[in-house]
C-alpha cells in the first residue's frame, strides 16, 4: 500500500498544476489587480512636459483617461491612432504621463505622431508611475471627477478594449458628474 502512495504523489502533483495553470489560462492577462482602483488618485506635484506645475488637483472635475506613455514605447505607437482619433471627441479628456523619457524625445515624439492629449505630466524619475503602481507602458486608468482610479488598463487601447470598456464606464460615470467646462491645458 506505501508504494503505491508513492506512486501517485507526482500524478497529485501533476494533476495541481495542471488545474492551476488551466485557471491562469483562462484570465485576461490586460486586467491586473491594483490595489488603487477606487482610491484616489496619489497626491502629486508635477511638472508638465511643457514645464508648467500641476497637482493632483489639477486632474479632479471631470472624467479622463490617464495613458501612461514615452518615445520609446513601441507598443504605444500602436494605441497612437486611437488616441488621435477620441482626441477629436468633446466628450473625452485625455491625460498623458510621459513616463521614463527625455523632454527633447517626447517633444519629436509627439510632433511626429501628433499630441491626443490635454495635459502631458512629465515622468522622467517614475515618482507618479510608481505610486500609480505602473508596470510598464502603456497603460491607461479612467478617473471619475473626484480623481478616483476607476480602472486600470494594462497593454495596448484597441477599438475593442476603447468600444468594450473604457467608453461604456466613462459614460456611466459622466452620467453621475454634473457637466464641466473642458480645462484649457496648462
């Protein structure tokens, strides 16, 4: 009887494994856990990659999309035309993180590519990225008007995650904000 015990031990072990990564294939890798959702977003000073100074409250009174992003990214060449495109939209503000980058870069970068976004923070250090809990670029989070992180979004904004996610939650929570003038950026 032990030995067949023995036996079975490294088909227990085989057939955990199994159900485990059988659970992690069926998870969608873009949504990360973060332990701001429904926070606030963190307190922060900030130069702008114009090198005007904003904060924290700078950001509150209107719903936003934050993408996290830098010259470097290849990656956030590819969600570049999206951004373009919700850039046009009244409905939509779009703030920018310059994130690990040089102002000279992201200056080229953005006049190649085209500017989508209504304010840029410049990141160079990662102090916001870090506190934001980024792991990379680009990453995208929606904030409500209050400032609180709503979602977070991990890869590439496609038409699919923009028409699937981020649209529908950005207009349920402009339906619970009075309207607001869009800021002129700083």
């Amino acid at each position: 009887m032990p030995g067949l015990l023995k036996g079975m031990i490294p088909l227990l072990v085989f057939a955990g494994l199994g159900v485990f990564f059988a659970i992690g294939l069926t998870r969608d890798p873009t949504i990360l856990p973060s332990e701001l959702i429904d926070r606030p977003l963190p307190d922060f000073e900030i130069e702008t990659l114009s090198g005007n100074i904003v904060t924290t409250d700078d950001l509150l009174g209107e719903v936003a999309l934050v993408n996290v992003f830098g010259s470097w990214c290849v990656a956030c060449l590819t969600e570049h035309p999206l951004f373009m495109e919700l850039a046009a939209r009244p409905d939509v503000r779009m703030i920018g993180v310059n994130w690990r980058d040089t102002r000279e870069k992201a200056e080229r970068w953005l006049r190649r590519h085209g500017d989508p976004y209504d304010l840029i923070l410049f990141d160079p250090d990662s102090h916001l990225a870090i506190d934001l809990g980024v792991t990379g670029a680009p990453e995208t989070f929606v904030i409500d008007a209050a400032g609180r992180i709503r979602y977070k979004h991990t890869g590439v904004v496609t038409q699919q995650v923009w028409e699937d996610r981020l649209e529908p939650l950005m207009h349920d929570l402009r339906a619970e904000t009075p309207s607001r003038a869009r800021p002129s950026p700083l």
